[in-house]
C-alpha cells in the first residue's frame, strides 16, 4: 500500500469516526433537549440500577482485615514505622523517647543544610536550604516543621526503596508490568483522601498512620521512573557488563542501576515532594505538624500566621525540590587512587566541623540551641494590616464579583450540568469518544462513567465536574495568552518556566491561604484555587510545545510571506497542539485533585462527601467516591492521548 493510498485511508477513517460521532451528539441534544418528556429512569439513574459498591468493598475489607489477619500484619508494620517514627521526634524535636539525646540543636541542623547545598550545587543552593533552617527556627515554627520532616525522613526511605524493587520486578516480568499499570494508573488519580481512610481504618491515627499514607501515596512515581530508567539502559553498556563477566545481580547492581540513575534520582525527587505534599494534608487524620498548624490558622481565619506557615511549608518544598534535583544532575566525582581521604571527603569532614562547633556553642548559647516562640521573630501582625487594608480597598470589587460569579455564572452553570439527563451525558461522552478513537474510544468513556452512574454518586459527581471545567476554562483563558506572550522570548520564556516550576513544588494546601483571604468561604473561592492549581501546567506546556516547533519551519512561513499572527495560528499552534494538550491533560488531573482538597473551604461535590467518609472511617464509601474522580481523571487522559496520538502521527511527529 502506498503512502498516499494510506493517507486517504485514515482520512476515511476519521471521517466515518466524525460522522458516527456527531449522530450520537445529534441523539445527546436530543435526549437533553427532551428531559420533561423522558422517563425518570432516563433522567436520573433508577434505584435498581444503582449497585451497593460500598457495601461490598466494606465486605472484602472486613474479611481482610479479621478472617485473612491483615490487621496484625499492618499493625506490626505500624508499630515498627512508629519506633522509627520516636527516634527521629526524639533526634528532631525532643520527644522523649529512644535513643534520648534530641533535640538536636537547630544551629547544627542548619549548618548540615548549607554545607549539603554547597556540595550539591554552590553557593545559591547553600544559601536556600541553610536560610530555610534558619528561617523555620527564626520565625518560632522549629518544632512543627521537624514534625513535619521526621515523618518524611522515615517514609522517604520506604517509598523508594519499594519503588525501586517494584521497578525492577516490572522490568524483568512483562506480565507483572501488565498487572502493575493499570494499578498505577488507578492509585495516581486517586485523590488525597482516598487513601487515607483504609490506612485509619488499618492502623487508626497519629503521625505513624500519616507516615504509612505518605509511604504509599509516594511509591507509584519512583516505580515508574525505575522502569523507565532501567529500559533506557544502552545495550553496548549492558554488552560491557557480559564481556567483564558479570553475573546477573552484577550486572543489575554495577551496571544497570548506576546508568539508570539519573531517572531513579528523578523518582527519589518525586517521592521526596509527594511525601511533603501528602504529610500537609495528612493532618485530616491526625498528623502532627505544619499542615496540622495550617489547617487550625485557616478555620480560625488568621491570615498573617497561615501565612507564615504557607512561606515556610513553601520554602520547604523549594529547598527539597531544587536539593534533590541537583542531585540527580551531579555527575559522581572520581579521584585518582592514592587520592586522601581528606580531599575525597571534603564535604563530609566540614559538615562535621561545623556540626560539632554549633553543637558546642548551643551547650553555652541556649538561642543557638532551640528559639522558643516568645523569643522568635513574627510578621502576622503587619500581613494581618496589609490584608485588611488590602481587603478594605478591594472588598467593594471581591463582593461585586463573588455576587456576579455566584449569581451569573457558577450557579446557571452547575444547574445547567445538574439539569441533564444523565442518558444524555453518556451519549455526549460517547460521541466525543467515538469522533477521537472509534468504538473503542466511546466504549472507554461509558464504561468510566457508566460506573460513576451505578454507584450512588450522580448528582455529586456532576458538581465536581461542573467545578473542573468551570476552573480549567478560566485558566485557559488565562494562561493560554500568558504562555503565548512568554513563548517569543526566551528571556520571558526562562522566567515563566521558573515561575511554573517553583509553583508545581507548592503543596495544594497553600493556594487556599489567598483565595480564603479575598473570597472567603465559598464556590468562588473552591473555583479560584482549582483555577491557580491547573493553570501552571497549562502555561509550562504551552511555552515548551511553542518553543519546540522546528525553526525551519517558522522559516519557511517567513519565506511565505506569512505575518507573525499568521505564523502562529497556521504553523506553530499545529505543530505544538499535541504538547499544549498534555498540559490541559495534567491541568484537569491538578484540577480534580484540589477540587477534593478545597472541599475544605465549603462544596458540595465528591469531595465534601469523602472528608465525610474520612470522619467516619467508612472505607467503602470513600473508595467508591475516589474511584468516582479517578475514572473521570482516566477517561480525560485516554481521551488526550488518543487524540494527541493521532494528531503527531497526522503531523508526523511520531
């Protein structure tokens, strides 16, 4: 077949996937169209229909849990994740508990940053995490933050070591790795909440159920980046390996592992600001720390000291992000044989020096050894002044648009997803599938949604989804223009690109502190964070498909005569589409995630039920509702990647 008879062949295809598809929207409209006239078994999902999935998933957990002994197992983990858990409180922040020599001075804690940051990457890096320490205990939060941080010191270690071995099994077994996506795919769209409540259930609550939720919401990146790494592994290097006569564990230990591992370091990076992300939020079951601090300020509406916190929890993040990141770029240093022991442990023997000096000085300088909180710095008191003022000034335009965007646009538009049939919303679904990817396409979008249908959960799952698109249009229209501007020049690109990096470390429960402050409690609030959550990915993707199109052919368009407008609309737009739809992939993925979080500050969708759920240990019920957001998340992926599939293979990109 030649390449032409191909071409008009797939054009053929996609022409009869068009048309099928748009006689099923035909048939949607009408179904929408005539909801007084339709039945109530077509408007609503009749009783008879609906399945009782919690009820059986509480079954198997019961069964599990008591008949299997599950419990014992998971406890006896528990109980040794909570030894751990005591030697690091004690270390960290003096819980008295084994081996009863904490705290350890801040003064010698900071010293280790900086002289880490300085071997990692310089001066600058020095300077963040060194300054970070010495902000936290400045500003009097030493405690919370080491709270914080020694249950990201114990689960760090667990996730990635198990990530690691998943990895590797992955890799040798195709079958396992068949079994193992899908499970991927599912538990890294499932929302925060969703794991929270089997592990309450399994092992109660506290920092060591924190520490065992952290270590399990954070374990699914570091596999697949140790696959990944591993597959990328050049043949020629693995021939070297034979030629030395490596055994097979040789050759994964010395070989396969050490080239692959700038990808595991990658995934170390990813659980590292997963754990940070999931110990925030872990506060809902009891873990102690800044996130539990945080949760306590925002309830009680205290701006300047949410503040504090969000800096701190923020400059947490940053530091441990660019730390990590750095040390996945470093290079191994070698030195010659013969080479001192002084000079190849530079590093390590002035951290000592510094370390023992600080602890020193704390023994006669109690400042240098622990900052309570009536000696600590705090700028509450003039954030608090400026936010009023700044409140006072813009309150008039913040209640004129929360009235207009209440009133005019959110309400009319969560009635108008309230009000369709639900027979109608699998048919659109269906025809946008078939029109993207044929049957199999529209098979895929009733089967996620069909299950959200049967399970109970209609008319929440709608709020959530009126919320996402509602959030992901508005940071379309945004950020779309924002990243096109930045994308002209790679001076504005650079620094859009850094701004974009810096906000995907910042823990979700910080973009509530602003919204909160200007909106108070309320739809436009929930709307406003998804909104500053899901356009950061929009815009990086943006500026690096933009930036990407091959400049032969923004040439050749130049050559044509074509105006800069033109370029764009006619070449570099096509050519980037593909990529600019993995940010709106990952934006609606940001986008369902805080919509769960933000249930916080007052909605009435899926998450508002799950935090119900998470109150009263209902495992089931809380599966069931995270599973109702991740087949949204899935069936919004599949979609994207199809439709970005067909498009680079139509571009020839692929």
């Amino acid at each position: 077949m030649t390449d032409q008879t191909m071409i008009l062949s797939s054009k053929s295809q996609s022409w009869t996937r068009a048309k099928t598809g748009w006689t099923i929207f035909a048939a949607a409209c009408v179904l929408a169209l005539g909801n007084s006239l339709l039945p109530a078994g077509l408007v609503r999902p009749p009783e008879w229909l609906i399945l009782p999935f919690a009820d059986w998933i509480n079954a198997i957990f019961v069964f599990v849990r008591d008949d299997l002994g599950l419990l014992y197992l998971t406890r006896a983990f528990a109980d040794a994740v909570e030894w751990l858990l005591d030697v690091t409180a004690n270390l960290l922040y003096g819980k008295n508990r084994w081996p009863r020599v904490g705290p350890i001075p801040w003064t010698v804690i900071a010293s280790i940053g900086f002289v880490i940051g300085y071997a990692l990457q310089g001066w600058r890096l020095s300077l963040l995490t060194g300054g970070t320490f010495v902000w936290i205990a400045v500003m009097g939060q030493w405690k919370w933050a080491m709270e914080t941080l020694s249950v990201i010191v114990v689960a760090a270690p667990f996730s990635i070591l198990f990530g690691l071995v998943m990895g590797i099994l992955a890799w040798r077994s195709k079958t396992f790795e068949r079994i193992l996506n899908p499970i991927l795919n599912i538990a890294q769209s499932l929302p925060h909440f969703a794991y929270m409540i089997p592990v309450v259930v399994f092992i109660g609550v506290g920092p060591k159920a924190g520490a065992i939720v952290t270590i399990i919401f954070s374990v699914p990146p570091m596999i697949r980046m140790s696959l990944l790494g591993l597959r990328k592994v050049p043949h020629e290097v693995i021939e070297s390996g034979h030629m030395c006569g490596s055994t097979r564990w040789q050759l994964l230990r010395h070989v396969r592992i050490p080239t692959a591992r700038t990808e595991i370091l990658v995934g170390v990076n990813q659980v590292i600001m997963q754990c940070l992300a999931m110990v925030v939020l872990a506060s809902f079951i009891g873990m102690p720390g800044l996130g539990q601090k945080l949760l306590q300020l925002l309830q009680a509406l205290k701006i300047g000291r949410s503040v504090e916190i969000g800096i701190t929890i923020v400059l947490l993040a940053v530091m441990l992000d660019r730390c990590t990141k750095a040390w996945a770029t470093k290079q191994p240093e070698h030195f010659e044989k013969g080479t001192s022991f002084a000079v190849r442990n530079k590093f390590l023997l002035l951290g000592l020096g510094l370390s023992l000096a600080c602890l020193v000085l704390a023994q006669f300088i109690p400042l240098m050894d622990q900052i309570g909180r009536r000696d600590a710095f705090t700028i509450s008191k003039p954030i608090d002044a400026i936010a009023d003022w700044f409140i006072v000034l813009i309150d008039p335009v913040t209640q004129w648009l929360r009235w207009f965007l209440i009133t005019w646009v959110l309400i009319p538009i969560r009635d108008a997803f309230l009000w369709m049939p639900y027979a109608a919303v699998l048919a659109l679904l269906a025809a946008a599938g078939w029109a993207i990817g044929g049957l199999r396409s529209a098979l895929v979008c009733l089967a996620f949604f069909g299950l959200i249908a049967i399970s109970g959960w209609w008319d929440r799952a709608m709020i959530t989804v009126y919320t996402v698109v509602v959030a992901v249009s508005i940071a379309a229209v945004i950020g779309f223009p924002l990243a096109i501007w930045g994308s002209f020049n790679e001076k504005r690109a650079a620094i859009a690109l850094l701004v974009c990096d810096t906000l995907q470390t910042f823990p979700s429960f910080i973009y509530l502190i602003p919204v909160v402050m200007l909106f108070g409690v309320n739809d436009v609030a929930v709307v406003g964070a998804v909104v500053l959550f899901a356009a950061v990915p929009l815009v990086r993707y943006t500026i690096e498909g933009l930036r990407q199109v091959p400049e032969t052919l923004i040439e050749a368009a130049d050559m044509s005569g074509a105006t800069r407008m033109q370029t764009l609309w006619k070449v570099r737009l096509p050519m980037a589409l593909p990529t600019i739809m993995v940010g709106v992939n990952q934006s609606v993925m940001f986008s369902l995630f805080m919509v769960i979080i933000a249930a916080f500050i007052g909605t009435q969708d899926l998450g508002q039920e799950m935090q119900r759920a998470l109150s009263s240990t209902d495992v089931g019920k809380g599966l069931v509702l995270g599973l109702a957001v991740a087949f949204m998340g899935l069936m919004v992926d599949h979609l994207v990647t199809t439709w970005a599939r067909s498009k680079k293979d139509a571009l020839g990109l692929e």
